[in-house]
C-alpha cells in the first residue's frame, strides 16, 4: 500500500490538509506558530488551511483566499463562552495557563474538530488529500477525533509539533501557586484518556517539539516520534543578513529581558541577580513586556535605587520589539519553565547571546557556542548562579562577540520557517514511502535537563 501511495504522488506535489485552529500572523505565541508553519508548508506542498473563525480577516489581510487556500471554522458557538469562562477564572492576569488550555482542549477544540470533519471528510475519504497534518493546537492534553477517522479511511494523519506540560522545577512551588497553576499537579492524567490513545494509534507520525513532550510518548509509539522544535524566525521579520554591531565592546553592556511580567519567567531573580552590576554601572537592562509583577518590578527597582539603570518599555508592539532587543548584547533570560522558547531564537538571529536557565525549552535551543545556559536549583541557586554568569561575561565582554556570530549563524542554518517545512517534508515523504526510520529521530536514552 505505501509503495502505491508513493508512486501514485512522485511526480507531483502533496496534496496536504493542514489543520491549524489556532493561526494568525498578527498575534504571537501559539497562533504565531501556527501561522508561520502553516503557510511555510505551502512552499513545498499543496496546502490547504483549516482554521478558525477568528483568524479569518488576518488570513485575507495576508493575501490568503478563502476557499482556495484555507477555510475558516466559525466553531464561536462554544468557543467563545469557553474562552470568556477562562479569562474570568484567570481575572484577567495573565496566568493559569493549564487551566486555560484544559478547558480549550478538552470543550471547545472537539467541537472545532466535529465541524472540520463534517466539510472535509467525504473530501478525506474520497482521497482528495495525501495527508492530514494538525498542527495546532500544540498542546498534547488536545486529542483529535479526526486521526482515526483518517486512519480508517487509509489517509496518513500527521500530528504536531506537540510540545507543553514541561514539570515545574524543583524549589519553585511559591512560583507555581502564584501563576495559579493548580491543575498542573494533576496534569499527568491526561495520560490516561482513550482519545489520546486512538490518537496516538492512529497516526502516522508524531511531531514533537521538544525532547520532554517526546519522552511522554508511550514506548510502543516512539518508532515514529521525530524532533522538530515548534518555533522558528522569519527572516521577514528579522534580517538574518544585516549588520549588526560588534557585541561586547564596551561596557556597560546591556542586557534585555522580553516576557510577560510573570512569576515563572524571572524578572525578579533577574534584577536581584544583576543588582551588583546594575549599581557599579557595568550593567543595564531593558524589560520589555507588562503583566501583573510590573508594579512590583518597579518598586523593587526603586527601592534598591537602580531607577538609572534599569528601563521598563511596558508592553511593545512586536513589530517594535526587534528595534530594542537588537541594541542589547545579552538576552538575560532567568525563565524556569519555557516551553518552546521562541524568544531565545528571535535573539540569537539578531546576534544577541542568551543567557537561560539550563532547563526546558530554552535549554534545547542554546549550546556552548552560541549562549549560557545557567545550572538550575531552587531559587536562591538561580539567582547565585545567574550573577556569576554576569560576572564572568563583565569581566572579559569580547568573548560575547564570537557567540553572537555562532548564534545568528545557527538560527540561519537550522531554525528558519522554510528549514522547518523542509523537515515536516521529510516526513511527510517518510510516511507516504514507509521506508527506514523516521527522519529527524530522538535518542531517548539520552538524560533530559536536570529537574
């Protein structure tokens, strides 16, 4: 059968049915990612979009046409309560985000994936798609009913990348409480749904965008599991090929921590880290995003009379961000718990070294030779940990000149859009002519960072 599929399609392009409910180019994080997989998969296959309502008018601003190149889902009837049921548990500030994703998961995407079947099965069935992708949501707790339906009607179901539900490390529970991530201690039973596992049974391949989502994969599945992180850089959106300024010639060097102002991310233990620094004038540091530590930030800041090194911008249209982040020599970045990290790539493509936490997303983008990775343990550790790492680059910055190279050169070569369709194609490929092992394959016995 697979010797037929592939020879009934190598002499033209895939025809592929890409479900992404969650995609807009104009807003960020999951959307985002979704957007930019999505279209970037249409450079190398026949691609249509299937999203939601909500993202309809960004699609045509972009020059999509409806009908032709995506449809949009008007699934608003239990969406949008569901989502104004969430931001009223949530009051507004920014957290409880496993609570926020269950409820979408698990009430309002199964509807949104009812109606996709009901306009595109007979399609599906009647083999008008080489494959059917979702690749969105990311989040593995999301089942879908559609892949044993595809599995039934002999039309390879592709899922991911699936990434999220990274464990809070050890000595930041006061952390997790004040993100209001209740549900996170009982996440794990997701596990034992029977969706998921007509999911996992009926797909042909699993993307996973990060190493843990991967080891969360049951064993008898991990013969088709392939690493593909979520996020990329849009060249469009950050030139790749620009000058930028020799990093780390002068002091004050400066740092730039880009975030929602939230207790998982760090801002806190960043200025406490940086203090020393901040004070004897080798240090500055720009924080840019707003969310509901900001005011506490502020004090904190105030109180240790550091007003004169340390610029807040509060929130910043993401098309302003690169203007900011790329005068900065270092992105200080102390989060503890990063799924995908897509701020650390948008960094090092305008050459500005990372400097994270060894733990969870960010760990898995940044090596020796193009960033920190600082060792992780309770809070007081992070912070200690943290300042020597800004002690040892104040004390010799040129070395940051050489990172920044390697940084921007990596991004280049391994983490644009385009890269990452040319590894979804692969696959894609792989499925369709059932030889060899997947591309892209994990080496689960390799040890995840430490908790």
């Amino acid at each position: 059968m697979a010797g037929a599929v592939a020879h009934s399609t190598k002499d033209r392009r895939l025809r592929v049915l890409v479900i992404a409910e969650a995609a807009n180019p104009e807003w960020v994080s999951v959307p985002l990612v979704g957007w930019s997989l999505a279209t970037a998969l249409r450079n190398v296959c026949d691609v249509h979009i299937v999203t939601q309502v909500r993202n309809r008018e960004a699609f045509l601003r972009a020059g999509l046409v409806e009908g032709q190149d995506f449809t949009a889902i008007n699934s608003e009837a239990i969406a949008r309560p569901i989502y104004k049921l969430a931001d009223i548990l949530r009051m507004g500030e920014g957290k409880g985000w496993t609570m926020v994703t269950a409820l979408t998961s698990k009430l309002s995407y199964p509807y949104f994936e009812k109606m996709v079947w009901k306009q595109f099965g007979k399609d599906i069935k009647d083999g008008a798609y080489d494959i059917v992708h979702r690749v969105t949501p990311l989040t593995p707790t999301a089942n879908s009913s559609v892949a044993p339906k595809c599995a039934d009607a002999g039309v390879p179901f592709v899922v991911g990348p699936l990434n999220g539900g990274v464990p809070w490390p050890a000595g930041f529970d006061g952390e997790r409480r004040r993100e209001k991530e209740w549900l996170s201690y009982v996440r794990s039973a997701y596990k034992l749904s029977g969706a998921r596992r007509r999911m996992l049974n009926a797909a042909s391949a699993i993307v996973a965008g990060s190493r843990y989502t991967a080891s969360e994969i049951p064993v008898g599945h991990r013969d088709k599991v392939a690493l593909v992180p979520e996020n990329a850089i849009d060249p469009k959106r950050f030139d790749l090929s620009s000058a930028i300024a020799a990093r780390g010639q002068t002091l004050p060097l400066r740092g730039c921590f880009l975030g929602r102002l939230v207790p998982y991310k760090g801002a806190d233990m960043l200025i406490e880290a940086a203090e020393p620094f901040l004070r004897d004038g080798s240090l500055v540091l720009d924080i840019v995003g707003n969310g509901p530590m900001e005011a506490g930030l502020m004090a904190q800041v105030k109180d240790l009379g550091l007003d004169q090194a340390v610029t807040f911008h509060g929130w910043v249209e993401h098309e302003r961000v690169e203007g900011i982040l790329s005068s900065a020599d270092m992105l200080t970045f102390p989060s503890v718990r990063e799924f995908g990290g897509g701020v650390v790539l948008e960094a090092m493509a305008l050459g500005v070294v990372p400097v994270i936490c060894d733990y969870a997303g960010p760990s898995e983008l940044v090596d020796a030779s193009t960033g920190y990775k600082v060792s992780m343990g309770d809070r007081d550790t992070v912070i200690a940990n943290f300042r020597a790492t800004l002690a040892e680059i104040i004390s010799d910055p040129t070395i940051l000149e050489e990172k920044s190279n390697a940084a921007r050169q990596k991004v280049a070569s391994t983490y644009t859009w385009a890269k990452k369709a040319e590894q979804i194609k692969e696959i894609y490929d792989w499925v369709l002519s059932g030889k060899g092992p997947i591309p892209t394959p994990i080496s689960f016995e390799t040890p995840l960072w430490s908790n």
